[in-house]
C-alpha cells in the first residue's frame, strides 16, 4: 500500500502557501488523514468520469481537459538541465502549469487579434502579435522589478517585505491583503473592508479587460500601451498598494488602528 505524505512535508507544503503560523504536531497528522480522504474523493470522481467518457480507457488521467504531456515534458527537461541529475515530479507538474498559462495567454491575445480580423482562425501574424505583447509586458516587468528593489533599499518607510508579494497567476485573496496590511502599514484590517477591496479590484480588471477588447478592435497602438501599463499595475498589485496606502491614512487621521470599511470607500479606486 502507498505510504501518505509525511506530516513535516505537509507543513513544509503550507509555508510555501504562505501560512506563516507554526502548526501542532496533531494539526499535522489530522491534515494528512484530510488530505487523504480528499484524495480518495477526488480519485473515485476522475475515474467514473473517464470510464463513462471512454470505456475502454485503462489509465487515470485528467478527466475535464487534455493537458501537457508529463513524460515528454519531463524528457525534455532531463535534456535540458546542467547542474542536476535527475528531475522531479513535482517540478514536472510545475513546469506544465506554467507552459499552460503561457499558453493559454498566447491564444487568449492571438484569438483577440484574430477576432479584430473577423477570422475564425489563428494565423501566423496572429500569433506574431501575441508574442510582442508577451515580449514587451516582459520587459516592462524586469524594470518595475528592478524600481521595486531599488525602493526596498532606498525607502524604509515602506517596509515592504516579501511577505506581500502574491505568486503570479496566484488568485488574490483575503489573506494576501491582510499580510500586504502588515508588512506595509503594521495595521489590521476588518473583513467587510477586505470584502469591499477584492469587489472593487475584480471589477478593475474586469474593465480594463473589456476596454482592452475595445481598443484592439479599434487598433489603437497608444491606448493599447495605456491599458497595458494599468493592467500590469494592477497585476503587480501596485494598485492595491496605493488603496491600502490611502486607507491606512484615512484608519490614521480617525485615530484608528484598524482600517475599516469606511476608510476604504472613501478612496476613489479609478484615479
């Protein structure tokens, strides 16, 4: 029979989530009994699905979506690295996430141009646009890394720490916001606050992603470099930083030591 994770791994699993609480001995092996009867869950429900969508199937696979495949992935891999000899299965599942969502963001900004042609297929050019919002969005990010660590050295006042950095293609969520408090404001904030940042920020990327929509169908080279720049401060979290900036000021000038509600609704979030 297969052996469980061990209860330090899954501990170890959970820093890399950023939980930054120690866990309990008797936390851990309860998490790992969790952990298992999930599993067993979600293995029963990926099996009775690919059996009901090929009966003649013998092996396990992902049942909503075709994805990478593991093996050459992974062939590919051993190619490629230097300094180690072999290559784990873990940096195997994580490298096919990541060339997933680039892939998925090749074809989402390729489709965007086909649609801006009125074709129903992606062609070479399409792809050749793709690939220079990719290249471009990937310079601008190496130099707001390199403004964002010249602000860490040079501005102590900030106290931004690596504690807030969300992981990219991370969803955002109420605890990525509390630690961001902490580790640029020293404050608390309260849920309904919390709750009212995330609506307000989804509702900003929702627009500027139906204004982007508009200007690649208009074919508007500034605006596009415009919405490119707010898109990549939202993403970045810059953005976020200024609300949480502006309503730790709010908490302040209240003699308060919790953001609260209140504090954030005063901000107008589209300036």
């Amino acid at each position: 029979m297969a052996k469980p994770w061990a209860p330090s791994h899954v501990s170890e699993v959970a820093k890399g989530m950023g939980v930054n609480k120690r866990i309990s001995g008797e936390v851990k092996k309860t998490l790992v009994e969790l952990l298992k009867i999930e599993l067993d869950s979600i293995t029963e429900k990926m099996e009775e699905k690919i059996i009901s969508n090929d009966s003649n199937r013998k092996t396990l696979g992902d049942p909503e979506r075709t994805r990478l495949s593991y093996s050459r992935t992974r062939g590919m891999m051993v190619d490629k690295i230097q300094k180690l000899e072999s290559v784990g299965s873990s940096a195997v599942v994580s490298a096919n996430e990541s060339l997933e969502k680039y892939l998925q963001r090749l074809l989402s900004y390729a489709s965007d141009s086909a649609d801006s042609d009125k074709m129903g297929t992606i062609m070479q050019r399409h792809l050749e646009y793709a690939l220079k919002i990719i290249d471009k969005s990937k310079i601008n990010i190496q130099s707001d890394e390199i403004l964002e660590k010249n602000s860490f050295i040079n501005d102590s006042r900030d106290n931004i720490t690596q504690e807030e950095i969300v992981t990219p293609g991370e969803i955002l969520s109420k605890a990525n916001i509390r630690m961001m408090v902490r580790s640029i404001e020293r404050m608390k904030i309260e849920e309904d606050a919390i709750e009212d940042l995330l609506l307000v920020y989804y509702d900003h990327a929702a627009q500027l992603q139906e204004d982007f929509q508009n200007i690649v169908n208009k074919g508007s080279i500034e605006e596009l470099e415009i919405n490119m720049e707010r898109s990549r401060t939202l993403m970045m979290l810059g953005w976020l930083r200024r609300m949480l900036k502006d309503a730790a000021k709010n908490a302040k000038s209240d003699g308060s030591a919790k953001i609260l509600l209140k504090h954030v609704i005063r901000i107008d979030p589209w300036k």
